[in-house]
C-alpha cells in the first residue's frame, strides 16, 4: 500500500506542477496517443519479462496485491509516471530557459 501511496503523492506533484505552469506537453492528439502507446506497450512487455526472467519480483509488503500478469497495479501506475515527470521536467525547462533568454536581450 505505501507503493501505491507514494506514486499517488508524487502524481499530484507533478501534476500540479504541469498546470500551475500552463505546460502543453504534446502537439496534437496523435502525438499524445502514440506516445502513451508505444510508452505502455514497451514498459508493460520489459517488466513482464523481466519479472518472468527472475530479474525482480515483488514480495507483497507494501503493495495492494492486485496484480495483471506479473506485475502488480503500482507498476503499471510507475509506467506511466515516470514519463509523463521526465515530459513535464523537461517542458519547464525549456519555459524557464526561455524565460531566461528573453531577460538577457
């Protein structure tokens, strides 16, 4: 339960981190869905696998304990936190360094 917590508190960081911000992440719709897509596809196959392989497991103290496949639902809520924190790390970056030129012209 403390997994799922944590990614919840962090979420909501980030999140309002992206609309105090005004941060626009993504161009279009198409942009947004192959994304998340490709981002989904690509982390739900390697942790399978990699739960499969022996790589890692997850004991159960500190989870729900609902699991799809190998993988229990905080993994599947990390998978798409970790990018959408990267995208929203590196949109305020690119506003603040503009920010930033547009003060020194």
């Amino acid at each position: 339960m403390e997994y799922l917590i944590i990614e919840l508190v962090f979420f909501i960081i980030v999140f309002f981190v992206h609309k105090i911000n005004k941060l626009k992440i993504f161009r279009s719709k198409l942009q947004f869905i192959v994304f998340w897509l490709i981002t989904l596809i690509c982390g739900i196959f390697w942790d399978n696998f990699a739960v499969w392989r022996g790589h890692w497991y997850y004991p159960g103290k500190g989870i729900v304990g609902f699991f799809i496949g190998y993988l229990p639902i905080e993994d599947y809520i990390f998978i798409i936190l970790v990018p959408y924190t990267v995208l929203v790390l590196y949109r305020l970056s690119v506003k603040y360094e503009e920010k930033m030129r547009k003060r020194k012209k």
